[in-house]
C-alpha cells in the first residue's frame, strides 16, 4: 500500500499546485481533474484527464454536480486488500484513484465580506468538495488525501525519498509512494478541516437567519503555552492568533500573556493619534497620546502610575522607535507590542533576551470584531465583540446639565470613554484631552473606583482640577459623582439610565459640573 498511481485534483486554491502536480506526473501518476483546475493544469503543460471524459458523466447544474459518480467515490472507497471490493470494482470498471488533492469552496473568504448576500454565500456552499474528503479520509489505509497547500512541499519531499515508510521496493513501478503515517496525519487534517468549514456554514446561516441553533467551534493547535494562570495549570492557545500577532523574541508566551495582548491590542486600537498605553493584568494603568510621537505619548502615560509598568505590557499604535526603546528599556516590562520596532529601537530592546516583542501585523483589527466565547460549568458563553466604544457621535446633543461642556472638555470626556471601556468595572477613569490621571478599576462599589482613581493621581503628583472623568457604567447615587467633583472634576461622562438619574444630575448642576450620556454601558468582567 502507498503506490500512488492516479490522483484526482480539484481545488479553488492553486497555490503551489503546478509544481505539485508537475512532480506526479514525472512519477508516472495519471492526473484527473474538474473544470478550472484541468484548464490551469493543462496550462501549465501538465497532462490532464477532464473528470467528464473519465466517468462518462457530464458535468451538470452549472458545476454543482460533477464529481458525485460511482467512479469517483467508489474509486476513493473501496478496500484494496478487500476481494469482495477489488471484484465489485472490477466488475463496475471502477479503476482505483490513490490520491485525492481537494481544497473546498471559498465560504470563509465570502462571507468575510462586508455585506455579502445571502444567495452569493449559498453557492460558495461545497458539496462535492467535503464528500471527497471524507471518502478518501475514511480510507486513508489505501488513499492519500491533501487539502492543504502548505502540505505540499513535504510531500514531495516524502516522495523523493528512499526510506519512505510502507514504500514497495519493486524497481522500475510506477508511481509516487506516501507513508501510512503521513496519510493518517493528513486524513486527520481533512476531518479537522471539513469540521471547521461546516462549522462558518452553520454560524453563518445561523445569524443571516436569525435562527436558535447548536454552537460549535473547530479550532487548530496554533502552540503549547508556557503554563496557565499559574505555573501547575497547562494551557495550549487555538485558532489564528499568530497570523496577527507574531513573537519577534522573548520567553514564550504564557496564557496571561495572551490576554493581555489581546487586551492591549483592543484598547490602542480606539485611537488614531500617536498612542502609548501600559497594562497590568488587562487593566489599563496609563494612556498617553500626543500631536507629535511616541516618546510624548510615553511621558503621559508614564506619568500617571510610575510603579505598575513594571512587568507589565507596553503598547503602541506606532512602530517603536529608537527614543521610545531606549527609556522603556530602563524599566522591566514583561511584553511590548507594536506594529513594528525600527532597526535602533530593535536593537536595543533585543538585549534582553527574555522580553517578548510582539509585532502587530496589519489588519489585527479585524479579528477584534469576532464573538468571545468564554467557558461556563457544562458549555460555553457566547456573545457579540465589543469593540469599540459606543455612543461618542454628537456628544454635543447629549448633555443632560445646565452648564453644556467645552470643548476642551468634550475632547477629554472622547478620551476618557475610549479608555475607561478597556478598564475593569467598576470603571472611574480621570483624563484630560490627552491623558490618564488616575485610573480606579474592579471595586465591588463605584464610590470605592473613584477613591482610588484620586489616591492614584495624588500619588503620582498629578492634579485633578478641571479634569473630566467617565464611568463605564450609570452612576446608581450622586455620591460617586460628587466624590468626582470634590476632587476637581468639571465634566462626567458616563451611559446614564438610573433610576436616580435626577439626582445625578441635580448633584452635577450644584457643582456646576457638565454631563453627558452616552446611552451606551461598557461593563468589562
């Protein structure tokens, strides 16, 4: 077993398939294939069988059916070392087919559009495609079956080796040899994949449709994590996540890690101007921006909490530079993310070995749009993203106080609901235009957040006069926003909808404080 002697291929991907394909056929594999395929492959000079000329069976309904043929699947299916299958194959003149090279419809890469119709991502709906799969899957005792580009180069590699595991030593056969192990690895592959892509079919359908559903999820091994939460707890990370965020240096990654990138990279993502943001445990503990670069961005950042930066996240929305690197080395910081490190910057930081730098590649903000799925007791949580922060258009209109806000003010009030969204609650973030002052997060009341935020800014000798400061959530009584005014706040924002409403805004007019309502709530547990 192993002897691949004709091969079907049909794929919408064409990455790598000329040399592929070129390789069988010098190793004597007779070549099927459908539609576009065979025209491309007959192009590139490779010999070609039309699938319709093989089986005597026109293709029909405008490609929807035509590898749906005894020909076909029984070619895929029947057991080589079984008499009963070799006779009935015989008997029905169904030659062998030992390699099946299928990659499926593009249903992920249509959908993904924006604003993509329903119709349009029905006919990128495979059939035939994900039926092939799994018949040569199921048999991959006596059939090799690819449907992954990247797995063609070691493939062919296999092929050209003399030690190939099952390979039949008769000299002069024809025909390319694959391991058993390699094809119970690639069968694997291709129930993984058929999985995944039933998988973005259903969830599609399911939200077009505004249907109740199952939820399932089908993820690859993306790497082993260095732990969990803590050192004894094993933790391994699934899906895409280095397409978008690749490990330049450093230790490796860690699930709190992970995290807290994924934190980082959802919080800088709310700003267009030169931003520098520090985390600790996804928390932001200082956001600075700045008209001119980084290293300005880093000072107010900095400045608002001196001691938490250390182990903890850097990130910025600009390539690092080389005046950014060289004051950020000085202090010990866990992870640093950027969407890219200049030479001299790189060169600096690369010192120590154990910091991970993590490069942001473009287009990262895509994926923070995608549902979270958390686990629960017996299942799953799912729920939209919430990616950016809601309820900023037209601030003007929404004041609910006597004394309407500046503008500078509302140009801080835009700056603190941008961090305060990416801040446990119970959130109290104090800003000016520009900057974090003091930063409250997680208390069990929002009176406590507040404490906390003006313990944090006058331990940082940093004033709160004239300041604006924002709640992620409705303030439930006046004290927490008189707490605000007492320490020199002048404008609040926040979603507004308590029953004691009134009362709130009543405190701010005897403080002569503005207010806003965004109409919008960012809890973050």
């Amino acid at each position: 077993m192993g002897t691949i002697r004709r091969a079907l291929i049909s794929v919408s991907d064409k990455t790598g398939l000329a040399t592929f394909a070129e390789a069988l056929h010098k190793k004597g594999v007779e070549i099927l294939s459908t539609g576009g395929t065979a025209r491309f492959l007959k192009e590139q000079g490779v010999p070609t069988v039309e699938l319709s000329d093989y089986t005597g069976f026109p293709e029909l309904f405008g490609g929807r059916v035509k590898t749906l043929h005894p020909k076909v699947h029984g070619g895929l299916l029947y057991r080589r070392e079984d008499e009963t299958h070799a006779k009935e194959a015989e008997q029905n003149e169904i030659p062998p087919i030992d390699l099946l090279v299928v990659n499926l419809y593009p249903f992920e890469e249509t959908v993904a559009q924006e604003g993509v119709e329903l119709a349009d991502a029905i006919e990128q709906i495979d059939i035939g495609g994900p039926a092939m799969l799994r018949s040569a899957a199921k048999n991959y005792e006596s059939v090799a079956v690819v449907t992954d580009p990247e797995d063609y180069e070691s493939i062919l590699e296999e092929l050209q080796s003399e030690d190939s595991e099952d390979a039949e030593e008769a000299e002069g056969s024809k025909g390319a040899k694959i391991s058993l192990r390699t094809r119970e690895r690639l069968a694997i592959k291709v129930f993984q994949r058929t999985s995944q892509y039933d998988g973005a079919i259903a969830r599609f359908l399911n939200q077009s449709q505004a249907t109740e559903s199952s939820f399932s999820l089908q993820l690859p091994l993306s790497s082993e994590l260095r732990y969990g939460e803590n050192p004894h707890q094993k933790a391994a990370l699934y899906g895409r996540f280095d397409e978008y965020f690749n490990k330049l240096q450093g230790k490796e990654l860690s699930y709190t890690n992970v995290i807290d990138i994924a934190a980082a990279a959802e919080l800088i993502s709310e700003f267009n101007r030169p931003t520098v943001a520090i985390l600790k445990h996804t928390n932001p503990c200082g956001v600075g921006s700045s008209e001119e670069d980084l290293r300005e961005a880093w000072d107010k950042a900095f400045e608002t909490d001196k001691q938490a930066p250390f182990g903890g996240v850097i990130v910025c929305n600009r390539p690092m530079q080389e005046a950014l690197a060289r004051v950020i080395s000085e202090i010990f910081t866990d992870v640093i993310i950027a969407p890219g490190f200049e030479a001299e910057a790189r060169a600096i930081l690369q010192k120590k070995k154990n910091l991970r730098l993590i490069e942001m590649v473009a287009g990262y903000e895509e994926i923070l749009g995608e549902q979270v799925v958390r686990s629960a007791p017996g299942g799953l949580l799912v729920m939209d993203s919430d990616p950016k922060a809601m309820g900023l258009t037209s601030l003007e209109e929404k004041v609910v106080t006597k004394r309407p806000p500046s503008k500078e003010e509302i140009d801080a009030m835009r700056f603190a609901w941008r961090v305060v969204k990416h801040v446990k609650s119970n959130a109290i973030v104090f800003c000016r235009h520009d900057r974090t002052l003091g930063i409250g997060a997680g208390q069990m009341s929002r009176v406590d957040s507040s404490r906390i935020a003006v313990w944090k800014a006058e331990a940082a000798g940093l004033s709160l006069e004239g300041s604006v400061v924002a709640s992620d959530a409705l303030y439930p009584f006046a004290d927490g926003l008189v707490s605000a005014a007492e320490a020199g706040a002048t404008a609040a924002i926040q979603p507004g909808g308590s029953v004691r409403d009134e009362e709130v805004i009543a405190a701010a007019d005897e403080h002569d404080m503005a207010m806003v309502f965004t109409g919008y709530r960012h809890f973050l547990h």
